[in-house]
C-alpha cells in the first residue's frame, strides 16, 4: 500500500474486513473521502493474509464473517500482530464485546455506523496508539523516531520505505546487539514461520546504501557472519 508522501496529511491506510459488499463499499468509499486509504477483504483469511503482507495502521473488522468468526480472527492477529483494531459488529451488549475487547480489539462501534462516526473512532485510537509508541532514538549521528517515522542521519533525513524504516526502528533500539535474520522476519515481517533469508539481505543491502555505506566498508550497519547484524554508532 502506498505509505510514503503521506506523513504530514495523516491519512491512515486502512484494512476494512466485512463480507457485506454494500456496507464495504460505502464505508470504503467514505473513509476515502475522509482521507484515509482503504484496502478490503470480503473473508477472515484472506483478511488475515492482507494484514500481514500489508501491514496497515488499522483494522477494521467485521465479527460476522463467511469463513471464521472475527473473534477467532483477532486471535490469530494478535499471535503475530499488534496493529490497531476496531470492531464493528451487529450485537451489542457486554456478553458479546467483552470477550472480544479481552481478545485484544482497541475500539468497537455497532451497526449501523457511518464513516464518520468510524473514522472519528479511527483517529481516536491511532493517537493512542501513537501516545504509546516510544521515544526517538539515537545511535551516533543517526536519529529514529517512531512517532514521526523519520530517520535522520547527519541531520538529513533519510527517504525510507516503511520496511526499511522498520527495520533500521528494530536494529536502533537493540544497538549494539547482533539481530539474526530469523528474529528480523518474525518481529519486523511478522512471519515467524516462514519467509526468506534473502528478503532480509535485499533489504539490509538498501538500508545500507542509504545509509551511505557498503558492507565491506561499514560505519553504522555491520554484518556478523553467519549470525546476523548489528547497528552501532561508529567509533
Ligand atoms: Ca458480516
């Protein structure tokens, strides 16, 4: 999904999992209006799958779905993610949102719901999320700041991708650490059982050359072989 240019108009980009195709279309289109970007899921699992290889800001989950209820969902979410999550659901009552509160749903709204209703719901719970999310860090020369996702180096700042900001996020705040490349694609890729050694080389290599670096030569980004990686300030 489309992340970068997109940190000063905040929009947020949004996962909207309901098997209703006129309220997915409305909604969708609404939240649109309002700024946010918006990708769909009609079922749980193919939910699921969008969450983890797109990593949105925030889920909006549907409890009524085809293939698996959403509270079973938001489990198999929260073993492997902590992104935001609302959810929105035709029942009210504490006998059905307690449990899913407890499952680890930040938020919900009953239907009938309006995206603006939504969204305000949405921007409560992104500051929150915000509010929690840790202080810069500084390794060197080198500033990371998860609230603003902004990296400097040198007082410049550095044009990350997300997952490269993610992973720099990672390493800076275990500087001096060495990092394998299997705890990278379970904390940063959130793919604890599967995923490629080599997706991690391509994008150490790309961090490492807009660190202004080469791996022969390193000044922040040091290669251990055969174990992993560490980034540390330069002596
Ligand atoms: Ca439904």
């Amino acid at each position: 999904m489309p992340r970068q240019g997109l940190r000063f108009a905040h929009m947020a980009d949004i996962l909207l999992i309901e098997d209703d195709v006129t309220i997915r279309t409305a909604l969708s289109r609404g939240l649109r209006e309002l700024g946010h970007a918006v990708s769909s899921s009609p079922t749980a699992l193919d939910g699921l799958r969008l969450a983890v290889q797109d990593r949105p800001d925030l889920i909006v989950l549907d409890l009524g779905l085809p293939d698996l209820d959403g509270g079973e969902l938001l489990r198999m979410l929260r073993a492997v993610s902590k992104v935001p999550v609302i959810v929105a659901t035709a029942r009210d009552g504490d006998a059905e949102m307690v449990p899913v509160l407890d499952a680890g749903a930040d938020d919900y709204v009953v239907k009938p719901y309006s995206a603006a209703q939504l969204d305000a719901r949405i921007r409560a719970v992104l500051r929150r999320a915000g509010e929690s999310a840790p202080e810069p860090l500084q390794v060197g020369a080198l500033r990371v700041d998860p609230r603003a996702r902004l990296a400097e180096l040198d007082g410049m700042e550095l044009e990350l991708t997300p997952r490269e900001f993610d992973v720099l996020h990672y390493l800076a705040a275990r500087s001096g650490e060495v990092i394998t490349k299997r705890e990278l694609l379970t904390e940063v890729w959130q793919l604890p059982y599967g995923g490629a050694d080599k997706t991690v080389d391509v994008h150490l290599s790309w961090l490492r050359r807009k660190l202004g670096e080469t791996a022969s030569e390193p000044r922040y980004l040091h290669t251990v072989r055969g174990v992993g990686v560490k980034l540390v300030g330069p002596s």
